[in-house]
C-alpha cells in the first residue's frame, strides 16, 4: 500500500498516520534496515523510503 509522508516526518507520526497505534509487538524496517523502537521518535522518513511493518502473532 502506497502512502505520502511529509519529508523529515518522524516514524512515530507516521506509524500514527496509518492507523498503528498498537505498537506491542511491531517491528519496523526502513529500505530493509529494521529500526530499533528507541529511535522511531527521531527518525525522520525521507522521501522514496520504503516500510516493511512486521507484526508479531501466536497461535497454533
């Protein structure tokens, strides 16, 4: 799914933008670089960076 951030945009702000409020159990990687939780507030999203959200499930 394509989305349009504003540039420098921290990922916190942008994770809030797409609706991921619920951030137990998520991981994030930039352009395949997974970004650590402690930095999602500073990290600012350039324009052309691509997202992978992972979600941690259980169940059998």
């Amino acid at each position: 799914m394509a989305h349009e951030a504003a540039e420098n945009q921290p990922l916190t702000e942008l994770l809030t933008a797409l609706g991921q409020t619920q951030t137990r159990g998520l991981a994030v990687a930039i352009n395949d670089v997974v970004v650590p939780r402690t930095e999602w507030p500073t990290h600012a999203v350039q324009p052309h960076d691509r997202l992978t959200l992972i979600r941690a499930t259980q169940g059998g």
